[in-house]
C-alpha cells in the first residue's frame, strides 16, 4: 500500500471520473490498505461506467469478503453473476477460476436453505475451463533460461484439490495437491496429498478385512442384516451388487441424479471411520446384503453430507433411498463407497437423519 498512490489516484478520478482503469488502480489501492468497502466503491464506480473483466472479478470476491449494503443482499449470487460476466468478456483461465471459487463458496453459505450440489458441479466444470484457458493462453512473457520452476496456477490447483477430496474423487485430489506442490510448496500441497493417499489406503484396507470386525461382533451384524425390512411406498429393496455405479471424475457427475432413483439399499453400521472432523464429509464401513453373487455380505463406505451422524453408531440399520454408488480407486482395487448428500433419504433406524451443515475444508483464499 502506498498513501502517496491512493492521494494521486484519488485526484485522477476526480478530474477524469469515466478513466475506468484510475477507478480499478484505486480500488486495488484500498484493497491492499484493507479498506474493502472502499475498495468495493472504485470497482463499482469502475463497472458502472464500464465493466471490464478486472473490475468483475475484483467485485465477485468483494462482494462476500464484505458486509452486505442490505439484509436483502443475495452476495453469493452477485459473486457468481459478477464472475459470470467477466468470464464472458475475456474467457481468461482467471477468470473463470474466480467463477469456480465463487461457485464453491455459494455452495458452502448456504445454510437451512439447503446447499445445492449444481453449485459444485458447476466450480468443477468451470476449474477445467480454467485451466484449459491457463494451458491456452501459456505464460505472460518469457521466463529467464536460468529461472527454476514452471509456468502454471498453484491456487486453482489447491483449491480444485480441496473440492475434489469433498466430493471424494481422490485420485484427483492427489494430483491437484501435487501439481500446487510443484509449483508452489509453501501451500501445502506435499501433505495434503499424502493424507489423501493415507486414507484411501486405511479404507481400502478395512474394507477388505469387513471392518476387522471380531467374529461375535460381526454375528450380531450379520444377524441385523437378515431381519425385516421394508421399504417406503413406491422404493423397491435392493442389493448393492444390483446398483448402477456413477462415475467418479473430475467433474463430479455423481452428485447428480442417481442412476438408482426408486431403489433403498439396506445397510447395518460396522465401524466409524471419520466424524465433525476438518474434512467432511462423515464416514462409516457398512455391512449390506448379499446378493446370489457373493458369498459373504459386502462391505461398502458410507459417505454422509449435512447429517446428523450421532445416530450412527455399530449396529444402527440403515436404508438408503435413491442411492449414489461410486468406486474409489486404491493401490489395492480400490472399495465401493455409497454417498448421501440429501439427509432426508438416509433412513437410521426408521428415522430420517436431521439434516446439520459442515463448514468448508480449508484452501486459499477464494
């Protein structure tokens, strides 16, 4: 920051007030003097004569870094909508990086309104084009010979890891991890990647072994599993090895309609695995049915978003309606896993779970 730059900026747009590029350099002035409802006035000033892409993404992340002008302010949508425009002007890779960040942070405010996942599968489509337009658009000028490092967005790789483990397509996780650590390791990158590495390999393996479970233990299970259940009207009971798969890519297609729409999957409790941690969402090892097919029941994770998980403890019977399968990819083959992103349709012993929201894992600033 520079008192002497903001009192020559101050006199630029006062005596020229449509010189859209003064109103810019005055609200990155504030910005850094950490004057943000001022700085939020120049970009303003600067959109109002003249939007331009610097001045609507500056806007899309002013607008929730600061209090709303009124109680009525829908921020996080001025946010994507601001993003949106300055992505249609320039089509820059950071451009639509801020609509991806702005996405996921819609995603993440909202409360009893109840998130929706469009939002993250809108961040993961417009990261990609983000990153293509970074890929396209290649360095801004030519980098000394004797310069180490390569050209490329740490942040966007960082922050797209972070939405990748949320949504549990970990492999992808891994990769953006280590590509921000290739390019810059002062985010952190190194030691997230291994925790993702690290808890695929704890699944994986506990999934094999069926939890682990000691033979008393795993009798009751089993016995829970061969008791009555029924459906609600117009769900048909299925086996997990009847359920169609979603893909788990990085577009995170599975968070949207299931294939399995009509269909409860009935599973019983076996082992918690992650719960109220920094990283949702819940996770548990589920015991389900055996189809004709298997010899044994199968052991599946169970991936709970916004729900109150207090309830599910070892033993507790639980019916999945409409649900997500996925399969998480491991050193060792990898394990299925079912996801529950609408606490409604996840049933514990006959009760529907409450719905509760978890805060967002952490990443750069977005």
């Amino acid at each position: 920051y520079s008192a002497e730059a903001e009192a020559d900026l101050s006199r630029a747009v006062k005596l020229a007030p449509d010189f859209v590029d003064a109103w810019c350099a005055l609200g990155h002035c504030f910005w850094k003097k950490n004057d943000l409802n001022a700085a939020r006035d120049c970009y303003e000033g600067a959109r109002d004569r003249q939007p331009t892409p610097d001045a609507l993404r500056a806007l899309s992340v002013l607008c929730r870094s600061v209090p709303p002008k009124s109680p009525d302010d829908d921020v996080h949508g001025q946010s994507v909508a601001h993003a949106r425009h300055a992505a249609k002007l320039d089509g820059s890779g950071e451009s639509w990086y801020v609509l991806g960040n702005a996405h996921v942070q819609r995603y993440f405010s909202r409360g009893r309104a109840g998130r929706k996942p469009e939002d993250l599968l809108m961040a993961a489509r417009v990261y990609a084009r983000a990153e293509a337009a970074f890929e396209k658009a290649g360095p801004p000028c030519a980098a000394p010979p004797n310069l180490p490092g390569r050209f490329g967005h740490p942040d966007l790789h960082f922050n797209r890891a972070h939405l990748r483990r949320y949504v549990e397509d970990y492999g992808g996780a891994a990769a953006d991890f280590e590509a921000s650590r290739a390019l810059d390791a002062s985010l952190g990158g190194a030691d997230a990647r291994d925790d993702v590495r690290r808890w695929v390999r704890r699944v994986e393996d506990l999934a094999k072994r069926r939890a682990g479970l000691k033979p008393k233990k795993r009798g009751e299970l089993d016995a829970k599993l061969l008791s009555a259940v029924s459906a609600p009207e117009t769900f048909g009971l299925a086996d997990l090895a009847d359920l169609a798969p979603s893909p788990l890519d990085s577009q995170a297609a599975h968070l949207g309609k299931s294939p399995n729409s009509g269909k409860a999957l009935f599973l019983v409790v076996a082992l918690e695995l992650r719960k109220g941690g920094s990283v949702p969402p819940d996770a548990l090892l589920c015991l389900g049915r055996a189809s004709g097919k298997e010899n044994e029941p199968p052991c599946v994770a169970l991936s709970v978003y916004d729900g109150d998980t207090a309830k599910l403890v070892p033993g507790a019977t639980v019916l999945v309606l409409d649900p997500v399968v996925v399969d998480v990819p491991g050193e060792s083959g990898g394990y299925r896993a079912v996801h529950v992103t609408d606490a409604s349709k996840l049933r514990v012993d006959g009760v529907a779970l409450r719905r509760v929201y978890a805060g967002q894992a952490s990443s750069t600033a977005l």
